[in-house]
C-alpha cells in the first residue's frame, strides 16, 4: 500500500473518482446529483440522508480534473462561482483537506461525507460512487 | 489606497479561513473573504464625466482624463454559521461615494434562518436581485467584461432593500428553480447634495432557473420612489394655472409608483458564453418610461477570454412642449419659456444611448484577473446618455469612446 503511493508520482493523474466512506450507503449518483452536491446546491444525498462535500486543496490536479469532468469550469471559473455564492450569503464552499490521505481519512470516518480522489489512492477504507 | 494595503495585508493572514471549536456546536464558524477592483477609465470626451453607478458624482471625462474612481473598490466580508440554520453575514464595501470620499458602507448585513434545506428566510440589508447580476455587480471576479453594462444597470436607482426576503428552491430532474421574494424600504444619498432618494414599501419576486449550461431570471420590482424633489421648481409651474398644475403632477417625483421588469439568460458550457438581457421600467415622473437591453459573449482560451458586449437604453420622454405661452400675458412669457427650457434641459438627461464593447479578460494569477476594454458609445439625439455633470459644449447625440483597465481580485 505505502509503495503503490510512493509510485504514483503526484502530476500524474489516473482518473479522479468520487468517493463515500465503506461505511455509506450510496453507491451511484448521476452526474447531476454529484454536481448538485459539490456546487452548494444540494445539501442531501438521493435518499435524503445528509450530504458532505469535501474538497482537495486549491492547488491539488485532483480537484482541477474533477471540475473540468463534473462541471466542464476551470479553477478560475469554480473560484469565480463560489465567489458569487459566498458574496450574495447563500452558501460556502466545501471543506477542504490539505491531501488525498487526509481526504482518505477524512471520508472514512464520516458516512455521510464525499469526496474525490486519484483512482490509483484507492483502498478498502473508502468505496466509489459511480 | 492605505485602506487597500491594510486589507491586503489582512487578507494573507486570515485567507477564507474557518475556525470551529473541536465539537463544532457552540463556536461560530466564521468566514473572512473579500473581493476588490483597482481600475482606470480614460474618456474621449472632456465635456462630460462618465461614471459606472448612479451614485458616483464625478468620473473620467470632464473632472479626470483618467479616473481611478469610477471602477476601483474593496470590500470585506464576515459570514458567520451559529447553527446549522442560523447564520449571519455582514459585508462592508468602500468604494467612490455619492460626497465623493470612500467611506465604507455598509452593503449587506443580514440574519439567515434556514427552515429547509429549501426554504431560507433573510432579514436585514441585501442587495436586490433586479437584473441579472445585480447581487455580485460589484465582484468584477464574477463576470468576463470591466463591469455591467451602463445602459441596463443605470435604469433603477435602487439597488439594496432593508426588509426581509424569502427563498424557495425546488429541484425538478435537473431543474433546480429557486424563487424569491423580498420586501423592504431604502434610504440612498444622491449626488452633489441631490438629496435623499427614498424607496419605500418596495416589494419584489425573482425567479431563477438553472438546468445544465442555462440560467435563466426573471423579475419585478414594484417600489414607491421619491427622487430628490424639484419642489421649487415645480411648484413653479404650479403657478401657472390648470395647464401648469397638470405639468407639475405628471413630472414631479414624489411617491410615484414605479414598476420594473427584468428577464435575462446566460448559456455557458465552459470553452464560451452567451448572455443576454431586457429590462423596462416605468414611473411616472420626470423619469418616465425606460427600455435597455444587453447581449454579449466570450470564448475561453487557456486563460484568456476575449469577449463582445453591445448595449442600449431608450427612454421617454426626452422633451415636452411645456406650458403654452401664446395663451399667457406678456410679462409671464419670459418666466414661462425659462421654465420650460429647464424642464427639456431635465428630460434630456433619460438616457437614449448604445454602446459597443470589445475587451479580454486574462486570468494571470491564483484569485486575479486583468482586463481591458474599449467601448464606443453612441448618444441618442436629444440625450446626454448616462453622461453626468454635463458641461457647455457637450453634444448631445453624439459618440464617446472610453478605454478601460482593471484589476479584479478576490480572497
């Protein structure tokens, strides 16, 4: 496990999937309700249980691909969007972790908190919502 | 400038950092963001001063070649989360003011209580959803071109409301419509001791509708407004008999219904971006009944996005024949032709104008953005446009061209 991480070099980016803790129940989400989730604009999940968004940091190539995957916006465009959001009061951006294991971490603890990271990251501790 | 260089420095110690306590329930988490413009405007017409707000008393032209005035502002902003459903936000912006200092003010300051996930009630100061990026026309960030067009966002001087709003989102699919409505007065300096506009018992609903690349919004504002009153000036005309009574009522404007409407759209899939809007307002006063329009789009190339924006304005009425002076005795005639010279000399100031835009906006660093733009603005006949402190010599029905540059930050 610790030699997979050490091998997959940080600018190299697999594909970046969203992730819920092993110990959620949600195992699919349209591209829509994932969106949805990130973008401040749903806070529950499908089923209604509580949905927590979490954020790589500003800078990771993680959080840039998924944006451009999930809402087509580059890092300026998203900073743009929650700019909007935060100055008119209706919201604030997800948390964010300062690294994958954090997010790891962070996901596997909480059932009702989602995320995204690098496909080669992956373990059992978190599952991926397709 | 020394305001910017504290919030500058502000903003590398506390950036848009949250503090909760480990338990997370009896802390307030509290957010710290702000956002500013620095920005310069050179116009080529010396006889008049442009000016981006309707609160502005000078800009570039007459009073400065280039004006740092009318584009450049900071503001500072305090969101604070007590519960899951109560929060507060206090934003405070400081920006070129109606006695033309930047003392701050206040923008929005408002108490949140989410009943819902969908329902959200606000009490307090907020800037009024009116047209399409009313609420965020300030965050120059937020939006491709210099800043909102002219023609559009000078139609009401309204923009924020001390009162209450309620907000209902409803998703559909992939259909999220979020509707709101507001209720409130406002108290607002004019320029150049112009008085105090009052906007009372204003009320207002705002659909917007967003589903995939498309936003849509669509909304009515109904206000009871008082401009300034010219009452000397019209209890001048009340002077003059019946025909000077009616001059008086149809033109002065105090308590005045007035009625807006705004429906705008914007469709952007990412690599570009069209957005289009329609505003109409009436009142009936001197200010009479005004239609603007904008449209405009861009293309996204790495971090560029060149863009085209045309705008226009009409409103009516821009003159009116005023008191009949063949029906007066002779020594009233005099009076009565100053009178009506000064009534046209008002109604010429309904702006009837279109501009045309074209800039680029480049995103050069993490949180900045620079842009610079090039408008070439065209005076209906009859009109001083959205010119101000016009000067002798002015044209009116002429053109203008103006270039702009900024900077627009956020943190």
């Amino acid at each position: 496990m610790g030699l997979a991480m050490v091998l997959a070099s940080p600018t190299a980016i697999g594909d970046v999937v969203a992730v819920v803790s092993a110990k959620s129940g949600i195992t699919t989400l349209t591209k829509t309700q994932l969106a949805d989730i990130f973008l401040g604009k749903a806070s529950r999940f499908p089923d209604g249980t509580q949905a927590v968004p979490v954020d790589q940091a500003e800078d990771a190539p993680a959080r840039a691909e998924f944006y451009l995957k999930l809402a087509g916006r580059s890092a300026p465009q998203m900073k743009a969007y929650w700019s909007k959001i935060i100055f008119t009061g209706r919201g604030q951006p997800p948390q964010e972790v300062r690294s994958s294991a954090e997010l790891k971490k962070r996901i596997a603890q909480d059932p009702a908190a989602i995320g995204y990271i690098d496909e080669s990251l992956l373990d059992d501790t978190v599952r991926v919502v397709r | 400038m020394s305001l910017f260089v504290a919030a500058l420095w502000h903003s590398a110690d506390v950036n848009a950092e949250a503090s909760t306590s480990p338990d997370g329930s009896d802390v307030p988490m509290l957010l710290f963001s702000g956002f500013g413009t620095l920005g310069a405007v050179h116009s080529s017409n010396d006889r008049a001063d442009f000016t981006r707000s309707f609160f502005q008393p000078n800009g570039a032209g007459y009073t400065h070649s280039w004006s740092t005035d009318v584009d450049s502002l900071i503001a500072g902003q305090v969101a604070a989360t007590f519960t899951p459903q109560l929060s507060a936000v206090v934003q405070v912006i400081s920006e070129q003011s109606y006695n033309n200092t930047y003392t701050p003010q206040v923008e929005w300051a408002n108490i949140k209580y989410q009943f819902t996930p969908d329902l959200s009630v606000r009490v307090g100061r907020t800037l009024l959803p009116t047209f399409f990026l009313s609420d965020t026309q300030n965050i120059g960030y937020t939006y491709a071109w210099v800043r909102p067009p002219a023609e559009v966002y000078r139609l009401l001087p309204v923009d924020t409301s001390d009162g209450l709003d309620v907000s209902y989102r409803l998703h559909v699919g992939d259909l999220a419509n979020t509707i709101q409505a507001n209720y409130g007065h406002k108290s607002t300096q004019l320029t150049n001791n112009g008085g105090t506009a009052e906007a009372r018992g204003s009320w207002g609903v705002s659909d917007t509708g967003e589903y995939g690349a498309l936003t849509t919004r669509i909304t009515y504002q109904y206000t009871n407004l008082t401009l300034p009153p010219l009452d000397s000036f019209f209890n001048a005309f009340r002077q003059f008999g019946a025909q000077g009574v009616a001059i008086a009522d149809r033109y002065n404007s105090e308590h005045k219904p007035n009625r807006f409407f705004d429906i705008g759209a914007s469709y952007d899939p990412g690599d570009w971006f069209v957005t289009a809007e329609w505003a109409y307002n009436q009142n009936n006063s001197f200010v009479g009944q005004s239609t603007a329009w904008d449209v405009g789009g861009g293309y996204r190339i790495a971090k560029f996005t060149p863009y085209l924006l045309f705008a226009g304005a009409k409103a009516r009425p821009l003159s009116d024949p005023g008191l009949n002076v063949s029906s007066l005795p002779p020594f009233l005639i005099g009076p009565a032709i100053g009178l009506n010279a000064a009534l046209n000399s008002i109604l010429s100031t309904n702006p009837v104008q279109s501009t045309d835009s074209i800039g680029a906006r480049w995103d050069f660093a993490k949180h900045f953005d620079c842009k610079l733009q090039l408008d070439h603005i065209r005076l209906g006949a009859g009109s001083s446009g959205t010119f101000v402190n016009i000067q002798p010599g002015f044209r009116l029905g002429g053109t203008v061209d103006l270039f702009s540059a900024v900077v627009d930050f956020v943190w």
